[in-house]
C-alpha cells in the first residue's frame, strides 16, 4: 500500500474511532525524539545501583499477591528503604489499586495517605465492579493508613500541600497526567529533605518510557532536575534530597552483564 492509501485509510479510521489518535500522540518512538530535543538525557536519567544508596539492602515485602497491574516487590522495596533512610513520617501515594504499596510502606511510615479515583468512578470507566471493588483491598484496615478520593487531575491538594516526606506518583501513566501529578507531588513535599519516587519510569528495568520520562522532565523545576535519578533493577525514577556524585551513578547500557543479583524468598498466605 501506498503511503496516500495509508494515510487515506488512517484518516478514514480515526474518523471512525477517535481513540486512535492517543497512539499517535503515546507513540513512544516520537516522544523519545521529542524528549531528547528538549532536554540532554540520550541514556534517560542517570543510572544509580540499589547497593549506591542502601549500601545493607534487604526489605522484606508483605503483601504482595503477584497479580495484574502491581507494583514489582523490588519496587515496593525501594519505597521501605528510601522512607526508612531518610526517616520519612509522612508518605503520600497518587494511585491506591489493590493497596499493596501503601500497606507495605505502613509498616515503616506511621502516616500514609493513598489517593485514587472513587469506585463510583471506576465502575464508570471500565464496567467492571469486581475490579473497583478490590481497590484498597490491602489498605483499607491497616493501621495508619487514610484513603482520600479524587481524581487527581482535578482535585484540590491544596490542604495536603507541604506534608509529606515521600511522595509515591502512580496514578495514570499517560503523559498528561504525570505531567499534572509531577506538579502535585512537588507541591507535596514537606521540605528540601522530601523524596518523590515515580513508577513506570520504565517499561522493565532496561526500557525507558519516553512519555513518562518527558513529564517528569517538564514537571520537575529546571534547578531540581539534576537530582533525578532512575534506579537500577527497578521501573522507578526518584527525586533524592541531593545530587549523588557522577562516580555514583553510570548510564542506563540495555543488555549489560548485572551488577547486582537479589535473594528472593517466597512464602504463601492465605488472604
Ligand atoms: C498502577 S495502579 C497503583 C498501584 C499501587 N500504587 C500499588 O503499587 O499497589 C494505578 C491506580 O491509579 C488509579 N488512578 C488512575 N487515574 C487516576 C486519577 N486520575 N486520579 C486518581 N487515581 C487514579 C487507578 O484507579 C489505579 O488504582
């Protein structure tokens, strides 16, 4: 097919179907040639191994129940460290699903505050009131842990604005909403100590997500920005307090032999 055919033939189904203009506009490829006119970052942000920040990391992660849209346990590991580190009394989530972050963190934070959609809208949006009916399913009677409802793109944070110590960003990953909720987090922050960490910064640990990666660029003030790092073995980006040496980070390098390898122990409960 020709490409006047093709472009005839798009034109023709995005008549039909609207939605399809979003994988136009999500297309990875584009955003990471738009991501690398905007800012310097060929490689995405500055690569910092686990052992570089918790020179004694070990976490243990409970719940977790291995199943669609969560968080990986290395993820939700990170989370402990970083608040047990920096001693974070504070911690706020954008994006509760099954509540499996925010009851892990509740073990080592005494205020968490998780945020998301309310079921009403959920049912909404996807017709499934099996899957709405699950979020918070972790969270919802554990001790310390307080559920606000909103969308967050929306929403007035205004009252919760200069509290927390950590900020987890794991709402919508479309660009816009990162963008949005970047903002929010920043405003979040209690003071120059609070750490953000965002999810989804990678499709799996080697493969950045451009389109994320363009709205935490955009989000983030321009004198911040050179505390952003992503952390190695995780989909995670973080916010740290201050700038890490460049002897302390190296560049994201896909297919590269692993500088760490992690025990993993298992063990079944029943919910
Ligand atoms: C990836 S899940 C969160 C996973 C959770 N942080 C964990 O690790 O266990 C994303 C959640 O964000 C919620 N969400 C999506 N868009 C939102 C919005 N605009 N405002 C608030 N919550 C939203 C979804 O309902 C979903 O529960």
């Amino acid at each position: 097919m020709n490409k006047l055919r093709k472009l005839t033939k798009a034109i023709g189904r995005i008549c039909r179907h609207p939605y399809l203009l979003n994988l136009v506009l999500q297309d990875e490829g584009a955003a990471k040639e738009e991501t690398l006119r905007r800012y310097a970052c060929p490689d995405g942000l500055p690569l910092v191994e686990l052992s570089t920040l918790f020179p004694d990391f070990q976490e243990k992660v409970f719940p977790y129940a291995y199943l669609s849209g969560a968080t990986m346990p290395i993820d939700i590991a990170l989370l402990k460290a970083l608040a047990a580190k920096y001693g974070a009394k504070d911690y706020f989530e954008i994006g509760t699903w099954r509540g499996e972050s925010v009851a892990n963190v509740a073990e080592v934070v005494p205020h968490c505050v998780t945020f998301n959609l309310p079921k009403e809208r959920i049912v909404a949006l996807t017709h499934n009131p099996d899957y709405a009916g699950l979020h918070g399913f972790f969270s919802q009677s554990k001790a310390g842990v307080e559920q606000v409802y909103g969308d967050s793109q929306t929403f007035d944070f205004t009252p919760h604005e200069g509290k927390f110590d950590l900020i987890f960003v794991d709402g919508d990953h479309h660009r816009e909403s990162v963008l949005k909720d970047t903002r929010t987090a920043f405003r979040l922050r209690r003071d120059e100590r609070s750490i953000i960490v965002w999810h989804d910064y990678a499709y799996d640990p080697e493969s950045i997500r451009w389109n994320v990666l363009s709205a935490i660029l955009e989000g983030t003030p321009p004198e911040m920005r050179g505390r952003l790092y992503h952390v190695a073995h995780t989909l995670c980006a973080v916010y740290l307090p201050e700038s890490l040496g460049t002897f302390e980070t190296h560049k994201l390098s896909p297919y590269e032999a692993p500088r760490q390898c992690f025990e993993v122990a298992l063990r079944a409960h029943d919910c």
